[in-house]
C-alpha cells in the first residue's frame, strides 16, 4: 500500500524507540515527516525517527 492512500484513514506508527502513536493521517512530506490529528491533538513526527506505518 503506499503511503498516499492512507491519507485521512486511520493509521498506527511505531518510532525507533519502540514509542507508538495512533491518528488519523493528515499529511505527509519527501521526507516521510508526519503529522497525525487525534481528535482535539495534532502530532508531528519526523520521518527519520520512524520504522512502520500501518493502516
């Protein structure tokens, strides 16, 4: 699956320190910088620090 057909769906990330965070995707950039929205949240994750993204 690639990573633009998540957009808007709900997704799980876990980080190279094993951290995990869950949100809807709202955006993405070349760099694989996220950034998550969970209801009132927004989180932004920089790509490099990421190791999965799983629907």
């Amino acid at each position: 699956m690639r990573l633009e057909e998540t957009l808007g769906s709900e997704v799980n990330v876990t980080l190279k320190g094993g951290e995990m965070y869950d949100g809807i995707l709202a955006g993405y950039d070349q760099h694989m910088n996220l950034v998550l929205e969970n209801g009132d949240n927004v989180t932004i994750i920089r790509g490099d620090n990421v190791v999965s993204i799983q629907p």
